[in-house]
C-alpha cells in the first residue's frame, strides 16, 4: 500500500516522536530538580503524548502492510540554564518536527499515496497546535523576565494541564 520510501520516513517518524517523549520527560526532571512542578507535570503530559503520537503512526505503518522498523532512540539534551531555555528548545524542537511531518506529507503528495496523505492531515493540524502553544508559553516566561512571582503564578497555571 504504501512505498518503501513512505514507509522509511514513517519509521523515521516513530522515531522523532519517542525521541520527542524523552526530550519532554527529560525536561520534566529539569522541572522536578527546579521545584516547579507545575511545569514538570505539564512536561510529562506532553511526553504521553508524543508516545501516543508515535503509536499512532506505528499502528499506521502496520495497517498499511509496511514493516515498522524501530531504530535507537538518541539521549536528549539533559541540561538547561533556565524555564526560558526549556521553552525555547521546545518550540524550536516543535518547529522541527513540523518540517518532519511536511516532509512526509510532500513525498506522499508526490507519490499520490493519498491514504497516507490523509492519515497525515491529523498530525499536519495537531503541529500547529504544538507549535501555538510552545510559542505562547515561550512568550508568557519572556514577559514575566526574572520576576519569581510571575514564575510561581504561571507554573501553577501549567499544572492546570488536563491528560489528553
């Protein structure tokens, strides 16, 4: 059903998103060591669901009679100086797995591989809301600057985040 270049990238893919469950678990012990838990819980959150999206695309991959093939999955980054780090290697990482998703999306275009096409258009939207929301939190921690108590108030409104 689908080709073996469609197929490579997917599996790509997988991997890019269990490395995007890492990263964010990852992020989130930065978060647990800085006791901002607000932020942490909201990290690992979003580490559960980048496992989901990986499923997602592993049961894809499946259904479209093409082998998965599960590559090594890189150590992240471990060490940032401060929230506004966190969230700027975020949004910059969320770009990135845009231009992933894209990528895929061309080649299927091109390919006239319209199932993948269309199974593609959830994760096509689903970036544009990883990446508003990465920005609007990268812009809420540079408006508070080294104000704590701005801190505090927005890392108890990110533990507002409910699992999806």
């Amino acid at each position: 059903m689908i080709s073996d270049k469609i197929a490579k990238m997917l599996n790509n893919q997988i991997n890019q998103e269990f490395y995007s469950s890492y990263l964010y678990l990852q992020m989130g012990a930065f978060f647990e060591e800085e006791k901002l838990n607000g932020f942490a819980a909201w990290m690992k959150i979003q580490s559960h669901e980048e496992g989901t999206h990986a499923m997602k695309l592993y049961e894809y991959v499946l259904r479209a009679n093409a082998k998965v093939e599960l590559q090594k999955i890189e150590a992240p980054k471990n060490k940032w100086k401060d929230t506004l780090d966190v969230f700027q290697d975020t949004y910059k990482h969320e770009k990135q797995i845009t231009s992933y998703i894209n990528g895929i999306v061309d080649n299927a275009l091109t390919e006239k591989d319209f199932a993948t096409f269309s199974f593609l258009q959830w994760f096509v939207t689903e970036q544009v809301e990883e990446e508003s929301t990465a920005l609007l939190i990268l812009d809420k921690i540079k408006l508070i600057g080294d104000n704590k108590t701005g801190l505090f108030f927005l890392d108890r409104e990110m533990s507002g985040r409910a699992k999806s």
